[in-house]
C-alpha cells in the first residue's frame, strides 16, 4: 500500500476552531455560574422573606404588647390606687396628649427646659390641689363661709363655684398677661370662669376621700403641664429659625454668585462680539 492509500488521522482544527471551542466552554462555564447563582440568590431571597415575615409579626406583637402594658398599666393603676379604672383612662389619655403637645413643640423649636418647667409646676399644682381635697380643707372653708350667707348662697357648692371663679379668672388673668400683655390678662378674665368655677367645685364641692383626691389631682396637673407649657413657650418660639437649617442656604448662595459671575462674563464679552 502507498502512502497515498494509507488512512489518515482526524485533521487537527484551526486556530479559529479552537478559539470558538474555548469559548464556547468558557460561555457554558459562566452560564452555569449564573445559573447556581440564580438559584442561590432564589434561596437567600426566600429565607429574607421569611426572615421579614417573621420581624414583621415579631414587631406587630410587641406593638400589641406595648398598647395592652399602656392602657393596661394605667387601668389596673387607676382601679389599685384611686379606686376606680375611669381615673388610669384619663391619666392614660391626658399624659399621651401631653406628651404630643411637647414633642410638637419642640418640633417648632421649643427649648426642652420649658417643658420640665412647665411640668414641675403641674406637679406643684398637684401637690396643692391634692392636700385641698384629701385634707378637705376647700370643702370645709365653704361650709365655713356658707354659715355666714344667705339661703342659696350658703351651700358649699355654690361657694366653692363663686370661690372657682374668681381664682380661675384671676389665675388665668396673670398667665395670659405673660403672654399677651394686658389684652391677654383682659381675655384671661373670661377665659378663666368657667374652668375656674368646675374646677373649684369639684375640690370644695362636696368631701373628698384621699385616694380620689390624689386621682383627681394628677388629673389637673396632667390637664396643667400642657397649657403651662404653651403658655412658657409661645413668646419665646422662633419657628424661622427652627427650620431655617432644612433650607440650602450655602449652596443657593453658591448657585447666585455663580449665576452673577456668569451674566457679568456675558456683559463683558458681549460688546467685543458686537464690534466685531
């Protein structure tokens, strides 16, 4: 047999042949890497869903639990101590309004020191009212006083409501003199009767016992702090310059020097173009 007629091996590829072979194995190679990263990726996406699930029910109980430790510790505080769940209602509700009252005060700019003030004196005017109600000193003065007037005057509760009124006006009267000067000490005289009058009613009214005594005096001191704290704080709040830091200034500044340099470069260049 010739060397003609001898079988031949398999021809070896082109260099062109070869390179497409690598690539072809280097873009299967990268597709399964993206392929088993997919796949992974599915995986870590469904244990963060689940993981997201499982925060979200975790943070939607313990908000429950927050709600249920706040109207439930008030209530079962208002029933232990004062003897009566109406009375934990109301502090539950008038401290939470407080407490918005503060916070959007100091939103607008109100110092936080106001706010402790306002509220050492509410806890003074507790203090006070309290000793009135629980001693029953207020009551007592009224019937004291009742003794020395005629028929329909003469009841406690009708002294205690003129003796209400009064203090209310006169009270009321210097705390919005602070504010609005002698009309606002004019308006507080009004203001004042009808708060002042129920008010005072209600402490030299009729006998206290001590534990409704106590209650219903950190109920006025929780109705105080928020108006005390408004009344100290409305002279003194600057809402401009509370929130002048949300505004760009420097880079608005920038922005019109910049602007101003460049119609001064087009002023200055504009009569040459024309000469031209």
């Amino acid at each position: 047999m010739t060397d003609s007629q001898r079988p031949t091996g398999h021809a070896q590829p082109s260099l062109m042949g070869q390179f497409q072979q690598t690539r072809a194995s280097l873009m299967a190679l990268l597709k399964a890497h993206i392929d088993l990263f997919k796949a992974e990726l599915n995986g870590i996406m469904g244990e963060i869903k689940m993981l997201a699930t499982q925060a979200g029910i975790a943070l939607v109980i313990a908000l429950m639990t927050g709600i249920l430790f706040w109207v439930g510790g008030f209530l079962f505080a208002g029933e232990w101590l004062f003897g009566s769940i109406g009375w934990g209602l109301a502090h539950g509700v008038l401290l939470g309004l407080a407490l918005i009252v503060a916070l959007a005060l100091a939103i607008v700019g109100a110092r936080a020191r106001y706010a402790v003030t306002s509220f050492l004196i509410s806890v003074v005017f507790v203090v006070i009212v309290a000793l009135a109600c629980g001693s029953n000193v207020g009551y007592n003065q009224a019937a004291l006083i009742g003794t020395n007037l005629a028929s329909p005057l003469g009841a406690p509760g009708v002294v205690a409501l003129i003796g209400g009124l009064i203090i209310g006006a006169l009270l009321f009267a210097i705390l919005l003199g602070i504010v609005g000067g002698v009309r606002g000490a004019l308006g507080g005289l009004f203001v004042g009767l009808i708060p002042g009058a129920i008010v005072g009613w209600l402490i030299a009214g009729a006998p206290w016992t001590w534990p409704p005594a106590v209650g219903f005096a950190i109920t006025v001191g929780l109705i105080a702090w928020p108006i005390l704290n408004v009344i100290i704080c409305f002279p003194r709040l600057d809402p401009a310059e509370r929130f002048k830091r949300l505004y760009p200034r420097q880079s608005v500044e920038a922005a019109n020097e910049t602007r101003a340099w460049l119609e001064e470069q087009w002023q200055t260049r504009l009569p040459k173009r024309g000469s031209k």
